[in-house]
C-alpha cells in the first residue's frame, strides 16, 4: 500500500494539469504559426523603425524596413513586402548595412574599413536620427575597442556588426514579449477556456475523484512520477520551452513542408496527452455532471461549484506545462527522499 496519499493525490492533479497545458500549447502554437503572427509582428517592427525611403533598383521607393525585408539574405520564400516569422541577427545586419552603404554611383564598392562605414552611416539619410546616432555610437566604440586590443582577433567591422546584432536580439526579445501580451497570452486564455470546458476538466472534481478512488490516484500518480523519466514526454517539454524562445519562428519561416512536418507534431502531441488523459481518469459531460435533483438553492451551488473547478483548472493551465512540469519533479523528489531514518538512541 502507497505511503504518500496526500502526495499522490496533489501529483495526479498537477499530473493533469500538465497534460492539459501540453495540449493548450500545441493548440496556441498552431494558431500563431497558420496565421502568421510572428511575421507580421515582425513585419510591423521593421516598417515602423525603419521608415525613410529607399530606392529598390528599378526606380521605385519603398521604405527601408521593406527593402531589408526583400533582401535576398533575409526574404527566404516570403512573399514581396512581407516579412518572414524569422530573421537571423547576422543576416539582418548584413542586409541593414548594404542598404546603408549603397552607392549608386559605384554599385559595387563596399565599406572595407570602419572608417568608411563610419562616413557611410553619417551621409545616409536612411536612418532615424536616434537609430543613426546609435550606429555611431556602436561604431566608434567598435573602433575605440580594436585598437585597444593587443592581441587583434577580430576586426573593427565585425565588432560593429556584433553590437548591431545584439541590439537587434534585444528588439526582438521586446517584439516577442509584444506577440505574447498582444496574442498568445489571449489565445492560451480562450483555448483553455474551450479545452477545459470540453473536456469538463473541474479541478474539484477531479480532486474528490482521486480521492475516493484510491486505485485511479495511485496509477495517476505512477504515471505522473514516471513522466520525468519518459523521453517522449520531456521532448514535449523541450518543444514547448523552444516555441516561447525568441528564436520560435524558425519552425514556419522557410518552406511549407516545414510547417506541414510543424503541425503535424502538434498534432501528434495533442493526440498523445489526450490518449494519456483517457488512461488517467473519466472526463467529458454526462448526466452526473450537475445533479438536478434538488433545490434551486443546492443546483445553484453546484453551477456555482463547478464554474469554480473549470476556471480552477483554466488558470492552471495559463501556467504553462514546463512550470508544472518542474513541479511535478519537485514532488517527485520530495516522495522519493521519504521520511529522515530515526537515530538510534543505543550508540556508544
């Protein structure tokens, strides 16, 4: 017989909690990538920052933001004038820096030293003042650096070409907080609200079911502790981590086979934790779900009861399933460790 009821009760809960934020956030993920949030959360950042006109070559003004968009190092297969989910730092600057140092008098030369890069961002009308000033800014500090230096390994371009790059990852951290206030915080509320209320996922419900069935809560429990040892489980968790990184639009940048193969995982995912919600305990709506026989008063306290467990179990899941995840490891810890062995009262 299990020592740890208690514990085996709070971990099949947080069990199901993690389940459920799993399939949340694959539901999210293939939201954000079929309509292309990332994108024109990108495209809307480099159209704003980068506004002044510039010549496309064939005599035509666009603005810079949708040149270095086109460009042939950042475009991938994105249509003209639309931005891609993803732009690497690196080829962001190189494209950022052949609009800037661009003469049409001599369409071949290139900046070869700081200097001229230096008189290139000073003539350029490209830029907003404030951004032109930073540039500067990076750039003598990069020049300032290199002679500095005693051993010379790397030159003065490459790092003024790093600090555009870190300043670039930066603006990205601060688009991708945008993409998440502005978007997926409101689709993981709306998609656990449906998941949860589908599926009749009542945290108090679940909870007295677990308790009065001991077998169910020791096999969920069982499942739950062994979930940390599982490899398929933990590429969830890894995937999940990944797609709140920065660098998660990668996955539906480049091709439609790609974005195929993308949701297609999500998919698989939500069919695996749902085929493990099956095995762990009873869920969906039946006739049981509200009992009606009774007063008015005893109804209205089971509506009331239950809109207390779903939205229990909503806020639940907007934790997210790596943080439920290092929870259920915690606990996992804390059961294993049992009680601290008695000292003997007969030592010498």
């Amino acid at each position: 017989m299990n020592g740890f009821p208690i514990i085996d009760l709070v971990a099949g809960i947080i069990f199901i909690f993690f389940l459920l934020s799993i399939i949340c956030s694959s539901v999210v993920e293939m939201v954000l990538t079929a309509g292309k949030f990332r994108a024109k959360m990108l495209e809307k950042w480099l159209l704003n920052i980068f506004d002044n006109k510039v010549d496309d070559g064939s005599g035509n003004k666009i603005t810079l933001g949708q040149a270095i968009m086109d460009h042939c190092t950042t475009a991938g297969l994105s249509k003209v004038g639309k931005a891609t989910s993803y732009i690497d730092a690196k080829n962001f600057t190189a494209a950022l820096l052949e609009k800037i140092t661009y003469d049409p008098a001599n369409p071949r030369s290139v900046a070869t030293d700081i200097n001229q890069l230096i008189k290139s961002i000073e003539n350029s009308d490209l830029l907003p003042n404030d951004l032109q000033r930073a540039f500067l800014g990076y750039a003598n500090e990069a020049k300032d650096s290199y002679r500095a230096l005693t051993v010379k390994v790397t030159g003065e371009i490459e790092m003024f070409s790093s600090k555009i790059e870190k300043w670039f990852d930066t603006s990205m951290d601060r688009v991708s907080g945008t993409l998440k206030s502005r978007y997926t915080r409101k689709f993981t509320f709306w998609i656990a609200m449906g998941i949860v209320f589908f599926l009749n996922a009542d945290s108090i419900n679940i909870a007295k079911y677990l308790y009065k069935n001991p077998e169910a809560r020791t096999h969920l429990a069982e499942q739950a502790f062994e979930a940390g040892k599982n490899d398929s489980i933990k590429n969830q968790v890894i995937r999940v981590i990944a797609r709140n990184t920065k660098d998660s639009g990668k996955v539906d940048s480049a091709t439609a086979q790609q974005l195929t193969d993308s949701l297609t995982m999500h998919i698989q995912d939500i069919k695996q934790t749902r085929a493990l919600l099956d095995d762990a305990l009873p869920l969906g709506w039946n006739e049981r779900s509200i009992d009606t026989n009774g007063s008015k008063w005893y109804i209205f306290l089971q509506i009331i009861s239950k809109l207390t467990g779903l939205m229990s179990t909503v806020f639940a899941i907007m934790m997210g399933a790596p943080f439920w995840f290092d929870v259920l490891n915690k606990i996992s810890n804390m059961r294993g460790s049992g009680a601290k062995p008695a000292t003997s009262d007969n030592k010498k």
